[in-house]
C-alpha cells in the first residue's frame, strides 16, 4: 500500500464554530470542501490541512486520520489479509470516494480512502 497523504480529522461540535479556530488562528484558511458534516481546512501557503468532522455520514465511529491512498482496492485486501479489524466496510461514497474503516491495536480508527482520478 502506498500512502499519498494523512489528514487529522477532528471531531467537533459544529464546523461553522470550528472555522475561526482552524481558518482563522491556524491560517488553514482554504475551505477545500464541506459536506456540512466534514470539511477541509488548508494552508494556501503550505498545504498544510485538517478535517473537522461532527459525525460520519455512513461510518459508525469517527476516525481519528484520513490516509489517502493510491489503490484503495489492494489496501482492503492487505487488511484483510492480516485480520485487521474492519470497522467500515469497503464503500464507494455518494460524494465520490471509495473508502473503509480499519482499527489500529489501539483501537484508533483510521479511513483510507482514494479519490477519483
């Protein structure tokens, strides 16, 4: 699996309150996009970037990371493979991207996702 980029995501209340933390103070000021339950926040001068989450769409728990990834497909299998736990199932999102859930031994959940090409 190779691994493109990873993005914290952070579990807040309300996102229109979370943009003048993140945008403001942080200078992530670049809203690369907002579901309205998950948004991006990025440093147009670094690429720098969080995303704010309330609750997942179709995911049961908030993952602490996004990892973007060049074959979602192959990753699955390798989890899979060795008995990672699979907490969100292998899913092609209405927003686009295909994704999954997996837990890390301590118990952290990470998405990894692809983006359409």
């Amino acid at each position: 699996m190779k691994v493109n980029r990873v993005i914290p995501d952070i579990t807040v209340d309300d996102i229109a309150a979370a943009r003048e933390f993140y945008a403001g103070f942080l200078g992530l000021s670049s809203e690369e996009f907002n579901l309205g339950w998950v948004a991006r926040f990025t440093s147009p001068d670094t690429g720098a970037s969080v995303q704010v989450l309330t609750a997942d769409a179709t995911g049961q728990t908030n993952p602490v990371a996004s990892v973007l990834v060049d074959d979602v497909d192959a990753a699955y299998a390798e989890a899979k493979e060795q008995g990672i736990e699979i907490v969100h199932p292998l899913t092609h999102e209405e927003w686009g991207v295909r994704r999954f859930f997996v837990r890390a031994p301590d118990g952290s959940v990470f998405n990894i996702v692809a983006h359409p090409e």
